[in-house]
C-alpha cells in the first residue's frame, strides 16, 4: 500500500472512455488509483503497489481469468472487483468459486452503487490480508469444475477422503483446498509422506520385529505428528506406502477418534479430519495383504479422481499463463502473453509427468532466459535430457497466406499455377523447418531425421538440394 491513510486501487481498463469515467467517480480524498490499460503491465507492478482492491473492467473473459490467476498464484487475497459490460461473464467466472472476487453489471449500476460496493470491499482487504488463503485449483474445463464441486461439497464433511491420480496432477493441492475450505482451516494442515516415512522406518529407528513397533521413532516423530493434527486435517501423501504399524494407528483414529502411545498403551482422544492420496490401485494391494482391507474402505467413503492432464487438455493454456504469470512474479520478472502457437504445442504433448513437469519444463526456459521458444514453435525437454521438439506446421504454414508473394500470385488472376505455387512454398516450408531442426540439434543430422521423422538418406538429400550445407 503506497499511502497508510489513503487505500491504493488498481484499475485495469482497456477503453480511454471508461478509464476517464473511473477517474471522475474514484474519490481521490480517499484512495490513490492507478490506471493501467495492458494486463501484462498490471501485473508487472501487482507487486510494488500492494493494492487494496483491483477493478477489472471491459475484458474478455479469458482476461479476466488470468488476472485472478496471477493475484492467486503466491496466495494475494487483494479483493477484486469486476465491473463488466459482458452480461455472461458472471456465468464464466463465479463456478471457479474465487475468494474475495465481486461481479457488477455496469449496464443498470449507477455510479453511487459502484462507490459504496468499492467502500464495501476495501473493509474487507485487513480481514483477507490476516486470514488464509484458499489454494487456488487451476481449470475450467468439466473434468475440473467437477472436481472444484465436490471438494465445495466435501470440505463441510468430517468424513475421510481418498484422493487418487497420476505423479503430478495435484492430489496434495486438492488436500489443502479441502482443508482450507472446511471449518477446520483456521488450524493446522499436517502432512506425511508415507513414502519416506516407511524408508526411515526400516532403517535406523528403533523397529522391533517381534513386537511391529517403531519404539522411539513413534514416540518422538510419529505421534508428535498426530497430536499437532488435533482439531485440524492430517494429510498421508502415497497413502499405499504407509508401513503396518501406522494402518493400525490410522484405522484406531478413523474408527474411536484417538491415537495410542505404542509405549503406554494409553489412547488419547482426538479430533482429526483424514484425508489420503494415492497414485497406485489400492485394491491390488489389499489382494496382496499389503494393505489392510477394513482400512481401505474406511478410507474411501468418499473419493476424488484427479484427471491427467492429457485428459484435460482445455485447462492447459489457462496453466501456460497461471505458472508463467507465478514464476514471473517470484522472480521479478516482466509479465508477457505466451504466443498462441506455443499453447497449441503444449496442447498437443501427453505431458506423462503431469502439471509437475509443465511446471518444470516452463522454470528451466525461463531460468535460462532463453525466451526463443516463445517465438519458434519448438521446443521441449524431457527427463533424460535429450531434446524432443513439436513443430506446429499449421501456424508456420497459415502465416504464409499473407506473405506479399502469395498477394503478388493473387493480383493476376490469369497467371495462377497451384501446382507451381503449391511446389515453391513447400519447399520453403521444407527448408525452414530442415534449419530448425539442424539448429536445434546442433547439426546432428541423425537426431534431425528422427525429428522430421524422415530417413537419414532422404534428410541429406534435401541438405544438398536446399544448399543447407
């Protein structure tokens, strides 16, 4: 905030009009605002500014999605006001349940309402300032606002949750926003990643094979967990990882509401919301005897399944923006509009590690500040480190159409050969994306070949005939 007496408003507005119309009605006695006509320039001073509210006002809808996002992306509570000419933009907006997040119709809205709404809002901002942030759930295609539905449902149960999907997909976010959203989020959210806790546990912390206890380990680590959980949302990551001892732990809390010092033998009661996730079918462990059969369905009374992110390609340039936009506000870098064409390749990838790898994948470019991909369609890298590259011929072909060449072909319409046009631009298509792919390869032909998915002997045939030597 620029001023303590005075609140700061951001006011992005792409039309001078309305721009002027904010200025004359915004009381400057009682606020400072800023005026910004570019979402990329908005959000690069999101941060020095530190405003009360923001007023978002004639933008698409799409628009309006990635400003949130980015207000969201480090967990800002700033309230936000849309004041939107679009009578559906409500309908494309209110499913994703933002906090703190107010649409008014500026057609019918005087501008007396407006003031006393913005009054309103800004009471709000030192309550959103002190409370917690609600983890935001990126997506608006139907598999997510399912899944956004029924963790709105859910987070007023007390009831155990099993959540399951692919490394990757966001399990543990959707365990927070559960939390969060539920009457218990004003108190502790206590995790345990039962993957490394099984790997301790048969090393060098006190286990008995006799007795199936993890004497000081449970003492000290363990149950000290637990408690900590008390009247908050204990969260077990890889839930089928989780060792014997532990089950047993786990369905006592589940079914009598207490936890027991291995030691003493002495239950204490406790009051504990469980939630779990797996990656892995529960069920073929519990034909193995791996894991126990009555816990497994006290565990999945209720359950959510995370989609991969393949099956829910819409959600992906929306993510292009969301991690772009957080990374660059992390970093202090300048905020820009990732080119469409390096949307459409992300679309098109199967992304197997899911929005982790998205994730990866966009802080390795942007921590090498090499921003070439933004304007070649080129472009990712996988988990060995070899290069695999995605050319989005379509947008490269679709740009010929209005090179002057073509115009020039066009002007006399007496003259038009497509077999002859039809050949010269194919080969200038061949030969720019022959460059590419040697460029990108460092010269490494083989690997060239197997990029353009063309034979070693055809790829040095069009070297030669291209003068790419």
């Amino acid at each position: 905030m620029v001023s303590s007496s005075k609140s700061t408003i951001i006011v992005l507005e792409r039309k001078k009009s309305r721009r002027d119309s904010f200025r004359l009605f915004l009381p400057e006695r009682k606020c400072i605002p800023f005026f910004f006509e570019k979402e990329t320039s908005c959000l690069d001073n999101i941060k020095a500014l530190d405003p009360d509210l923001v007023i978002l006002g004639s933008l698409l809808s799409a628009q309006i999605l990635r400003v949130i996002h980015a207000l969201r992306a480090k967990e800002i509570s700033i309230p936000v006001l849309v004041i939107s000419e679009d009578p559906a933009v409500d309908q494309f907006v209110l499913p994703h349940n933002f906090e703190h997040v107010r649409i008014v119709q500026s057609e019918g809205t005087n501008k007396i309402k407006i003031r006393s709404i913005i009054a309103d809002m800004l009471k709000t901002t030192s309550e959103a300032d002190n409370g917690r942030a609600i983890p935001l759930i990126v997506g608006d295609s139907a598999e997510m606002m399912r899944i956004k539905g029924m963790i709105n449902e859910l987070s007023r149960s007390t009831e155990p949750i099993l959540i399951g999907g692919e490394p990757g997909t966001g399990k543990e976010l959707m365990a927070r926003a559960l939390h969060c959203q539920s009457d218990r989020g004003e108190n502790r959210f206590v995790k345990i990643d039962c993957a490394s806790l099984s790997g301790k546990m048969d090393s060098s912390f006190g286990y008995d094979s006799v007795t199936g206890r993890f004497g000081a380990f449970i003492l000290d680590v363990h149950l000290s967990k637990l408690k900590r959980a008390n009247t908050g949302t204990l969260f077990f990551e890889e839930i089928g990882k989780i060792p014997p001892s532990l089950q047993t732990q786990l369905l006592l809390i589940l079914e009598e509401g207490a936890i027991s010092d291995p030691a003493s033998q002495i239950k204490t009661p406790v009051d504990i919301r469980i939630v779990a996730s797996t990656s892995i079918d529960l069920n073929r462990f519990v034909e193995s005897g791996e894991f126990r059969k009555d816990l497994y369905f006290r565990l999945k009374v209720f359950s959510i399944d995370v989609p991969s992110l393949r099956n829910r390609k819409k959600d992906i340039p929306l993510l292009v923006d969301y991690l772009t936009d957080r990374f660059c506000m992390d970093n202090g870098r300048s905020h820009f509009d990732i080119p469409q064409h390096v949307k459409n390749v992300f679309t098109k990838y199967s992304w197997p590690g899911n929005v982790g790898e998205m994730e990866d994948t966009i802080k390795q470019v942007m921590q090498g500040n090499d921003e070439s991909w933004m304007s070649d369609p080129a472009l990712l890298q996988d988990r060995d480190g070899s290069l695999k590259y995605q050319v989005d011929v379509n947008a490269y072909i679709d740009s010929l159409v209005e090179l002057s060449d073509v115009k020039n072909y066009t002007q006399d319409l007496s003259n038009i050969s497509l077999k002859h046009i039809a050949g010269e631009f194919i080969a200038r298509v061949e030969k720019k994306l022959i460059g590419i792919a040697l460029e990108r390869t460092n010269r490494n032909r083989m690997r060239a070949a197997m990029m353009l998915d063309i034979s070693y002997k055809h790829l040095l045939y069009k070297i030669k005939a291209y003068h790419l030597i």
